[in-house]
C-alpha cells in the first residue's frame, strides 16, 4: 500500500463529530480485518461504503466520503481510497489527518 500526504477534513472535526462517526459505523463491518493508517491508498480488495446521508447530516465533513470497518477501527477514506482518519473508540482517534506540503 502506498501513502500519501493530502489536505483532509479529519482534523476539522470537533471531538463530538469524531464520536458520532465512530458510533455510527464501528458496528457495520465492511469485511477481512486489515491494516491501514493516514495516508496509506486502500487496495481494490477492500469494501468501501458510503458514509451514511443520517451520518453525513449531522457531521457535513464527511459527506463525500466512503468508510471501511476493520476490528475496532473505523476508516474514513477519501474518493481515491486514501484513508483520511481512523477512529479507534469514542474519544480519541488513533491518527491524525496530515496536510500536504
């Protein structure tokens, strides 16, 4: 998997909104638990679904994005499969998005 570097909404997000993701989707897995972090481009293999319209509503942040549920980790991922945040409970995400140079 490659990884990029790219300005991402995640850090927008108030601890509330990080919360309300997580709690949104870590109950819906996506498939085979995997390994990904910030950054890292998604293979083909992995199952993105959109975020849900109820979800993006209340967090508009995520509106355009599609998420992957791997274990206990909830990936928001970008329209070219990069992983944009990853959301490990309801109080502290394990990354932080990256803006580019």
């Amino acid at each position: 998997m490659r990884r990029y570097r790219l300005p991402i909404p995640y850090k927008t997000l108030t601890d509330d909104q990080r919360r309300a993701v997580y709690q949104a989707l870590k109950g819906q897995a996506t498939g085979p638990e995997f390994n990904a972090d910030v950054g890292v481009e998604l293979p083909p293999a992995v199952e993105l679904r959109p975020v849900p319209a109820e979800l993006a509503a209340h967090v508009l942040q995520t509106r355009e994005y599609s998420y992957a549920v791997t274990g206990d980790r909830v990936l928001l991922v970008g329209t070219s499969r990069i992983v944009t945040g990853v959301f490990v409970d309801a109080n502290v995400p394990t990354s932080e998005g990256r803006r580019g140079p």
